[in-house]
C-alpha cells in the first residue's frame, strides 16, 4: 500500500537549502582553480612556492591551527568569482586530490552573519534572497579555500596540473600590455621548466571556457629574435614591476609588529617600562626579527599607545594593517617570519582570529 507524503513549501526550502550547504561544506574539490596576477604567477613558478593569506578576522578562519589559506574557486570563469577585479590574470588549475592528502579546504561561510551576505538573505525556498546576495556581493558562491599550518604551500608544481594566461589586449597603454607580454613568455618558460602546460590568451570568452584559441605561438613569434634573453633576464627588472611591489614594506611591518606585541602584551607594552621591552626583544629574537627592534622602539616612544581592542581590530582589517595580505603582495622571509608570530600570537589566546579577541579585551 503506497502512502502519500505531503510536504510544505517551507519544509521544501528547508531541504533544498540543507543540501546545498552540504555541496558548499564539501572538502577541496577535484579540480579547483587559482587565479592570480601575472606577477604573481612568475613568484609561483620561481619560488615554486605559493604564499598564504593570514585568517585575521572572523570570515576568514577555519580552526585556531590552520591559520592560512590559499584562495580557490570551482568555476574556472574570471567573470564570476573572486578573481572578477582583475584585468590581465592567470588561472592556476589545481590537483585537489593531491591537495587532499596534505591539506584542509571549504568554501567559505555563505550563510553567516559575520560574511555580510546573510544579511541579504531572505528564508525563503524561491531562492530570492540568493538573487538579492549575488545582486550585492558579486562572488557569491565562489570562493573554497585551502587552509594550511603554514604560510606557504611548498613544492607549488606538484599541485598544478596547467596555466591558463589571460593578456587584456583592449587598452591605449601599450607600456603595459608589452610587459605583461613579456611576462607571459616569462610564465610560459617557467612552466616548460617545470613541466606544466601553459596556454595564452588574448580574448576573455576563449579564456573562462579553455578554448584552443590560444596565442601561444604568436606570442614566440613576437620574440623570437631575443627569446632567450627575454625569458632569462630577471623581470623584476621591469619597471611596471617595480612600481607594483611596495617599496615601504619595512614601515609597514614595524607597524604590524607594534601592534602585534600589543595584542601578546594584552596591551601592556606602552608602559614603556624594562619589562616591556623585555617582551618586545624576546619576541622579535625568537622569531628572527631581531633587525626591527630599534624601529619598533622608536615607533613605541613616539605613539600614543593603542588599546589592545583597537590593535586588534586594526589587525583583523584588511586593509590599514594588512597582515591578512602580508605574504601575498610583498613577500619575503620576513613577512613569513611577522605571519608565524601572529598566528603564534593567536593560538597562544586559544583564538582562531584577531575579532575574536576583542571580546576577551573587554
């Protein structure tokens, strides 16, 4: 005897949307993609190294361990992920099974209150409130995340089964677009090195679907004459390149080590007594930035001191502190070293984020 089940439209929505959190929570996905800068992509390839973001407010962790992450998306189109603010770019195809065996992922929280998206969202089983999130926050959706203990991924070749190179062509800057060409053929060899397919284009559309429209060979034809020289001469003696590092990065730490030491200090440091800078020369030796202490002196006499609420919302910030980027826009051993103090700093407090610290200032 079959037996009719009934179910309302809200309970509908209720399973609808229960099943597609269990897609998102999934782990890495098999086939995940990268984007990045050309610059960026060249730090990869030569360093074959990729350089984490720092979790350093409450959208961005994971646990109070794995406290670094490599951005990700499963949809390979520029256009609609996190990567749509980007002109010229590279799209990195990830290996997530071997990324699997070594290291965590998820997307990141859709549907919290901390991401700004659930604000948007209406409880609905018609999926209005997704079409009024997308409408607000264009990368919905999009964004997995690979969390690490460390701030790097070593051995980056291993994980990246090919490069897609995107070159924007539409433009009166012809200075730009004949150094991003360089860098193309610079990306391209590094990935002949390495083993990896490298695939060139000039058109958008052709780009987010991989077509076989490629530029590959136009591009060698362009420099045949000198192709090794190109490909050989170090490009960070580009000028464009140049001007896109940050040529102040030390007084950029300096400030992220003072407030750091202020959070780890519980906001004692600017007492400005013995045992305060007892604490700063202990810190910055036993993680190798003994060169910063005369400036973080300097700079502690001459502040007005912060609270420790204010240093550590100044640290979960994006962009006035900027430690969550530290090692992706300028990075050295240094800005290794000032990441693995911060996240030392926070797995001391039992603390997965700076926000989550402000209360346990209070």
């Amino acid at each position: 005897m079959k037996t009719n089940i009934t179910i309302t439209e809200a309970q509908l929505g209720n399973i609808i949307k229960e099943r597609l959190k269990k897609v998102l929570n999934e782990g890495i996905s098999d086939t995940t993609y990268h984007f990045a800068s050309l610059y960026s992509c060249v730090d990869i390839l030569k360093n074959n190294t990729f350089n984490l973001t720092m979790s350093s407010n409450r959208s961005d962790a994971y646990d109070n361990k794995r406290l670094f992450y490599l951005s990700t998306q499963r949809g390979r189109s520029k256009d609609i992920g996190y990567a749509g603010h980007l002109s010229s770019c590279v799209r990195i195809q990830l290996d997530g099974n071997a990324l699997r065996t070594k290291y965590a992922g998820k997307p990141i929280d859709y549907w919290g209150a901390s991401m700004g998206k659930q604000y948007y969202y209406k409880d609905d089983p018609y999926n209005e409130g997704m079409t009024s999130a997308k409408q607000h926050h264009p990368n919905f959706e999009m964004e997995d995340r690979i969390f690490s203990y460390e701030p790097t991924i070593g051995n980056a070749s291993k994980y990246i089964n090919r490069i897609d190179v995107y070159i924007k062509t539409d433009t009166n800057d012809t200075k730009r677009l004949n150094v991003e060409k360089e860098i193309a053929v610079i990306i391209w060899v590094l990935g002949k090195r390495n083993k990896i397919p490298v695939y060139i284009y000039d058109n958008l559309k052709d780009f987010n679907f991989m077509t076989d429209n490629i530029i590959n060979n136009e591009i060698e034809q362009l420099y045949k004459d000198d192709f090794h020289a190109k490909t050989e001469r170090d490009y960070s003696d580009q000028p464009l390149y140049r001007a896109h590092k940050d040529i102040s990065h030390k007084n950029k730490y300096v400030t992220i080590l003072l407030h750091l030491l202020n959070v780890l200090s519980d906001g004692e440091i600017f007492r400005k007594d013995n045992r305060a800078y007892a604490l700063i020369s202990n810190t910055l030796h036993k993680f190798g930035l003994e060169q910063y202490r005369s400036s973080v002196m300097s700079e502690l006499k001459r502040t007005r001191g912060y609270a420790f609420n204010e240093s550590c919302r100044l640290l979960s910030n994006t962009s006035n502190v900027p430690i969550r980027k530290l090692n992706t826009e300028d990075p050295d051993e240094d800005s290794n070293r000032i990441m693995r103090l911060g996240a030392w700093i926070l797995r001391s407090k039992g603390a997965s984020n700076f926000d989550q610290l402000i209360a346990y200032g209070n």
